[in-house]
C-alpha cells in the first residue's frame, strides 16, 4: 500500500513537471516518492527473509535508497521554500555519499558488519524477520545525518517564514523534522532490538503525504490563479479596447510577436499569420522602420524602455500614427528573452495637431500682415525716396541726350544712380514680402544678426517718424540658431513695434529702443528695450495671455503668438521691468551644435 501511494504521487508531479520543466521541485518530489516505494517494497521482502546473508543483502539496498531519500528530501525543502544554508546542504550530500560508500564494503551492509541469527517475532499477527548481530561503528553516522538534515530544515523554516511571513513554512518544515526525528528514534531503538522494525516506510509515507499535499495545493492555487488571470485579461482586453489600446508581448528568443486583435487590424495582418519582427516593420511606414528598428535593439541590448513612434500602413493605405511603450524581460540567466508592452492609436491627435498648427501659421500670418500694414505710411516714404530719385536721374538722362554729343561719363553715373535707387526699393518690397508669404515654417541654420540688420531696415523709416532712436548691440562671436528666419523676424519686429508704442508718451530727447543679442551658454538671447514708463506689477503677468492688450486699438494676440513661435523654436520669452524705467522683453533660442559665429543664413 505505501508503495503504491509513493509511485501514485510521484507519477502524478513527474507529469506535471514534464509539463512546466522549471518546476524542478516537482521532480524532486517525483524521484523521492520513487525512491520511498522501492524502499517500501524491499522492507516488506526483508522482513520475511528466512536466512542473515539474504537479510543483509536486502537491507544494503533498502539503506542505499534510504541514504538518497534523506537528500531528496532535504532537496526539496530547498526548492520549495527557497531557504536554507547551501553548505549544510552540501555537507549532508557528502556525509550521506560517504556513508553509501561505506554501505558496500565487505560485510552485510552499512549497519551491521556482521548478521549472526535472525528471530521471528510477532508484528500484527505475522511473524517477521528481525536481526541479531555486531553494528558497524561507523553506523553513528546514520544518527548524525538524520541530526542534520533535522537542524536543515528548521533552519530552512524559520528563514521562509521569516522572509514571506507565512506560517505554513513552519508547518511544513515543523511536520518535516518530526518525521526525521520520529526516524532517528526508531534507529535506535531498532539497532538496541526494542523494537521489531524501523517502520521507516509508514515514515517515508507520511512525509510523502506531507510534500505531496503542499505541492497538490500549490497545483490547485495555480489553477484558481489561471483562472483569474483568464479573467483578468478579459478585462484587461475590453479597458484596452474601450481605450483604443493595443497589447503586444514579443518573444525575442522564438522571434514570435503576439498581439491583441485592435493591433493586428491596424497593422493589417490576418488572424492567423504568424508575426515576426521583420514582419512588423513591413507594416511600418519606410522612413520609419530604421528608427524604429534602432529603438528596439538599444532598449534588448541595454534592458531598459523601449519608445517608439511611427506610422502603420494599413491593407487599404491608410496611414495611421502609432506610439508604442514597452519593458525588456529577462530569464533566469539574466539574457532578454522577451518586449512587451502596448500601443496607442494617436491618428486623431496628430490630425488635430496639424490642423492646430495650420491654423496657428494661418494666425501668426495675419499678424505679420496686420504688422506690415502699422508700416505702411513709413514703408510708402521709404519707397517713395528711390522712386523720387529714379525719375529726377531718368528725366536728367533724357535731357542729356537731347544734346548732340553727350557726356557718356555723366549718363553712365545716372544709371549707375538708377540702379542703386532701383536695388534700394527691391530689398524694402522683398523684406516686405518676405514678412506677408503664407508659406509652411522651414528651420535653417540662422544668423540673428542678420535678421535683426533686415528688421531695422525695415523699421527705420518708421522710428524716424515716430522720432526714436534705434540702438544695437550684438556679440561678434554670435553664434548661428536653428530656426525659420520669417518666424523670428516676426516676433523681433512685433516687441520692436511694441517698444515704439511704449515711447509715444516720453520725451522725444529720451526715446531710445535697444536690442542685445549676446552668447548665454548653449543659447543665444535676445533682448529687446526701451525707456518707456514700464509695465505694471499687475499686468507683467498677463502680457503674454491671448486677447490681453493695454493698447486701444490692439488685438492682444501678438505676444502670445510671440512666445509660442519662440517655445516651437525651444526657447524662452518673457518680459521683465527695467529698475531705471521701461520694459525689456528676453528671449532665448538654442545654438547650432558645434555652431560657430558668423556662419548663419546667407540674405
């Protein structure tokens, strides 16, 4: 009977191991109940032998399974509870090899060095076999063993318990030192013939009863986990759906990707086909494959995140935007054997951020118009001064050559005047018309300081008018920006013209509008000032808020487009109150890198 439950037991966890092959517990359990229903069997046959040479034969391999069955238990409590000190593991592995040693040296077995009679005693109303003869001195050794693996796995249990704070470590580890110690009795009593057996089997089976019942239930808990992880995902699913979610799990050993429906259609890949890597970026946009493809190989090479954004082509080419994050997982051996994480379809906020942007271009173009249209009485006067001179030289021209021998000297001098007066008044239409274009923003590598030259150009009539002066002050070493030049034309022109206004209530002798651009570490900043009456406390917070404005006839939109033109660069603009009177309005933008002075945007 005990050795049909032992086999029973042990072939129900060799099954289940075979099944899950890093459940090595499982297999532990196996061998050991193995090993108990062979030490079953072999008691039961020594327990009737008729003659001491067959006893003693019979009984050096019932110990020689004993002696493994100890370390298979000792083993499993290892396994099990994850605890217990290796050396004494390993020194009850060598005591025990030692003693198997021992256990065939010439002589009966390992216990007895000689078998001199056996008795017949009653046991249950059957007469059974019982030794009588000189033990080996050696076979202390058994009791010391027993000793052992006993202080093993207490010590084993109480670190479990200590760890995890479950009392069913000390229970199981509590019951495991009993049944050795209830063993290491039994010896004695045996070897000092009180007793007529070891009953070392019913003790084996106990302690299979024992592990195999924690390790029954641990099968019964993970069923009921399955179940609710089951559960869990299905939840899991319908939240991930309802979110416009795609779950994705990329197992890098197999090069197999696993991934929720929502994400299949949307990289439209049927049902049933099969995912690899190259597959998925098949389905990737081309200009978005290589960088794609670089953020997944750092993050399984560095273990950390991966991040990625791309498009997905789908079957019907459409094109769709993605952003996708995801966790590297490692296996017992510290190798990457699997990426997962989930995606987002972002399709409509990318169509929102362009219209949003769009829309901004659109904005920020009828500012510039609404700009160049305060210049146009000081743009019409400037222009007016070539104009003027191109037909005062043209109608000297004609009357020189009313003379029969003109001075070919002096009419080359007039059209070099025309063409100089002709360049003047091209470079104010095409500063005017480079500020009106509607036209998508394009970053080049920007020298401000040139941008800053065409904008006094442009503005010069006007302050003349206005009767302010204009002052500036650039760093030779400026280094070039990133940037689109009509943008940052843009927001310059608007705080100088906002400067200007600043001014109308001061002294003409004490108008004054000063630009600084200077190198302030990796950026270059520009600061635009004037002597006017300043900026209240109260409002220097809300300067820059849409449709805020102090002046009447203003909109409250040019500062605000000001700073976000500024900040889609990745600077910084804000305005500040100058302790001796006026406002300066700072912004900042990021150099080129490895950017020198003087080698920005050509005019």
């Amino acid at each position: 009977m005990t050795a049909g439950i032992c086999l029973t037991l042990g072939a129900m966890h060799f099954i289940i191991w075979t099944h899950r092959r890093d459940e090595w517990v499982n297999l532990v359990f196996s061998i050991a109940a193995a090993a108990a229903a062979g030490y079953a069997a072999l008691d039961m046959v020594a327990l009737r032998a008729q003659t001491p040479a067959g006893y003693g034969e019979l009984w050096r391999w019932i110990l020689s399974l004993g002696m493994l069955e100890g370390v298979l238990i000792a083993w499993y409590i290892r396994l099990y509870l994850r605890a217990g000190r290796l050396w004494l593991l390993w020194l009850i592995f060598g005591l025990r090899a030692v003693m198997l040693v021992l256990n065939f040296v010439p002589g009966p077995n390992f216990y007895y060095r000689e078998i001199t009679d056996l008795h017949q005693l009653p046991l249950l109303g059957e007469l059974i076999s019982h030794p009588h003869g000189v033990l080996h001195p050696w076979a202390m050794l058994l009791p010391l063993s027993l000793l052992l693996i006993i202080i093993f796995v207490i010590d084993a249990a109480h670190t479990a318990a200590k760890r995890s704070g479950r009392r069913r470590a000390w229970v199981l580890g509590a019951l495991t030192a009993v049944g050795f110690s209830l063993g290491l009795v039994s010896y004695v009593l045996y070897a000092w013939e009180i007793v007529p057996s070891t009953f070392s089997s019913q003790l084996f089976l106990l302690l299979m009863l024992l592990m195999g019942h924690e390790l029954s239930m641990d099968v019964l808990r993970a069923g009921q986990l399955s179940r609710e992880l089951v559960e869990s995902q299905r939840r899991m699913r319908l939240a991930a759906s309802a979110a416009n979610l795609s779950l994705w799990e990329w197992d890098i050993t197999r090069d197999e990707i696993w991934v929720t429906e929502k994400g299949r259609e949307r990289a439209g890949v049927g049902p049933s086909e099969r995912i690899t890597f190259a597959r998925f970026l098949q389905a990737l946009h081309p200009d978005d494959r290589e960088p794609t493809q670089q953020a997944a190989r750092h993050s399984v090479e560095s273990g950390g995140e991966f991040a990625a954004e791309y498009r997905v082509i789908a079957r019907d080419g459409a094109i769709g935007w993605v952003v996708a994050r995801g966790q590297v997982e490692r296996d017992a051996a510290g190798k990457p054997h699997r990426l997962r994480g989930v995606s987002v379809d972002i399709t409509e906020r990318k169509q929102a951020e362009r219209e949003i942007e769009r829309q901004r271009n659109e904005l920020a173009h009828v500012t510039r118009v609404s700009t160049v249209g305060q210049l146009a009485a000081s743009l019409a006067h400037e222009l007016n001064q070539p104009l003027g001179a191109i037909l005062r030289n043209a109608e000297a021209g004609e009357l020189f050559l009313h003379d029969p021998a003109p001075d070919l000297d002096e009419l080359r001098a007039i059209l070099a005047d025309i063409r100089q007066d002709d360049q003047r008044a091209g470079a104010v239409i095409n500063r005017m018309r480079a500020l009106m274009k509607q036209r998508d923003p394009e970053r080049h590598r920007l020298d401000l300081r040139l941008v800053v030259d065409d904008l006094f150009a442009l503005v010069n009539a006007d302050a003349e008018k206005r009767r302010v002066r204009l002052a500036l002050e650039t760093d030779p070493a400026l280094p070039p920006v990133p940037g689109d030049r009509v943008q940052l034309q843009q927001v310059v022109l608007n705080l100088l013209l906002n400067a200007m206004d600043a001014l109308e209530a001061t002294p003409p002798a004490r108008r004054l509008v000063t630009v600084r651009a200077r190198p302030v570490g990796a950026t270059v900043e520009v600061a635009v000032s004037d002597t006017g009456p300043g900026i209240p406390a109260d409002t220097l917070s809300r300067v820059f808020e849409p449709f805020f404005t102090t002046k009447p006839a203003g909109l409250g939109m040019g500062l605000a487009i000001s700073r976000n033109i500024i900040e889609a660069h990745g600077g910084r603009l804000w305005a500040d109150s100058n302790e001796a009177g006026g406002a300066t309005f700072t912004l900042t933008l990021p150099v080129v890198e490895g950017g020198e002075g003087g080698r920005g945007e050509k005019r």
